[in-house]
C-alpha cells in the first residue's frame, strides 16, 4: 500500500478542542498507574535481578525523572525499562515475565542495548527504533513495538520536544480510522513508519501550537480505545 502522504493525517477539531483543555501536570506528569510491585519483587529476584521501581504506584513523571542516567548508564537503562514496562502494563503483566527471562538471559547485553536507544531516542527516532527491531524482528525476545517504544518516550525525560512516542495498538487505530493515516498497520510497523509518527506529531505541535508532542498520543491513546469499544463503522 503507498504510504498517506502526512498532510492528508488531521487531528479532527474534537482533539484540538481536548488537548488545549488539558492541564499538562494532570493529563501527563501524573498520569498513574498501579502496578502491583510485589509480583515485580518476586519475578525479578527469581531472574537474579533487583527490583529498582519506584513505587507500587508509579506516574509518568516519576519514569522521567529515571531517563537522564539511562542514555548514559546501561543499568540505569534497565531502571527505566522495569519502570516503563509496569507503567505501561498496570496489572496485566502483558508477557513481563516472558521479558524478563529473555533480558535475565544475557542482561549485561541487552542493558547496553537499551542504553544506546535511550541516547539515540533523543535525536533520532528511526535509528533507536531499528536498534530494539532490526530487520523487523525484536532485539529482545518479547519486547516489541507497542512496549519498547514506551521505553524510547520515557527516555526523553518529560521534555515536551522529545522526538519519541508511544505507539501501540490503540494510538494506530486512532490515526488510521480518526485522523486518516490509512495505510498505517495497526502493528508491526517499520522503522520508517515510526519516524513519520514521530514526524507527523511535530508538526501537528508546530501546526497547532500544542505545546507536547505526547499529550497528543494520549488523546489518539484514549480515542483508539473509543473507535474499538464503538466498533466498525463509527465516526469519528
């Protein structure tokens, strides 16, 4: 399928009207997720490695606040994964256990893996995508797209330019059925695919003057998870 041209993707009026509404403290920095630390405790002593999450709740704010260290530090970087990963996963546990024997494997390795995305993710998207899925295949065994670019946001740190964003499932749906992005697959997807979402949500900022590039994937966030509750066929 040919790629949608980027300026044929909108946000619909219904998304600027939300997203100018939204306090940034509230809609981002404390954004919070339980994440049922005791399980965590347990699976990671069973792998031999420390539990470094920062709490049984934990708010995005507090994964930025982890990122700094990690582009430098290959096992600051796996703070952030751990704490990114429960954030990201809340009670689900989403195949964490998988994750975290495949890192247990060989974790010196996949911890200055994940340092090198995390330095890479502050300036280009496409190379610290394909560094965690090269040849569109994972680096590390069960962490895929949906998850691991979770890891490239948090690695920015809270920093509104921060090239990164999550882009799962939901996120896709949004921009596929909602803004237009129709030759966008709901998974899977490319390192080239990823740099044109990272390059579509700066100029959607720019555009718009929105101010944070991932207060715009919360709302694709929330309305993919509208279009799928809704069904086919719904409006937008």
């Amino acid at each position: 399928m040919t790629a949608t041209p980027l300026t044929d993707i909108q946000l619909p009026a219904q998304a600027l009207t939300d997203l100018r509404g939204f306090d940034a403290a509230e809609w981002i920095h404390n954004h919070a997720i339980p994440v049922g630390r005791p399980w965590w405790t347990q699976t990671l002593a069973a792998h031999g490695l420390e539990d470094t999450l920062t709490g049984e709740t934990i708010r995005r704010a507090d994964i930025f606040a982890l990122a700094d260290p990690a582009t430098d530090d290959p096992a600051a970087a796996l703070t952030l994964l751990w704490n990114s990963l429960a954030w990201g996963s809340g009670d689900k546990r989403r195949n964490n256990k998988a994750r975290i024997a495949a890192i247990a494997a060989d974790p010196d390795a996949a911890a200055a893996l994940l340092q090198q995305a995390a330095a890479r993710s502050r300036t280009d998207p496409q190379a610290a995508y394909d560094l965690l899925y090269p040849r569109n295949r994972t680096a590390i065994s069960d962490l895929g797209p949906a998850f691991f670019t979770k890891y490239l946001y948090f690695a920015g740190g809270g920093d509104p330019a921060h090239p990164c964003c999550i882009l799962d499932e939901n996120v896709a749906l949004a921009l596929q059925k909602t803004c237009g992005w129709t030759s966008l697959p709901l998974k899977g997807w490319l390192a080239s695919a990823y740099q044109r979402y990272a390059t579509l949500l700066g100029m959607w900022v720019d555009q718009h003057d929105l101010g944070r590039r991932d207060s715009i994937e919360r709302w694709l966030f929330e309305e993919g998870k509208r279009v799928r509750r809704s069904g086919p066929g719904s409006a937008p």
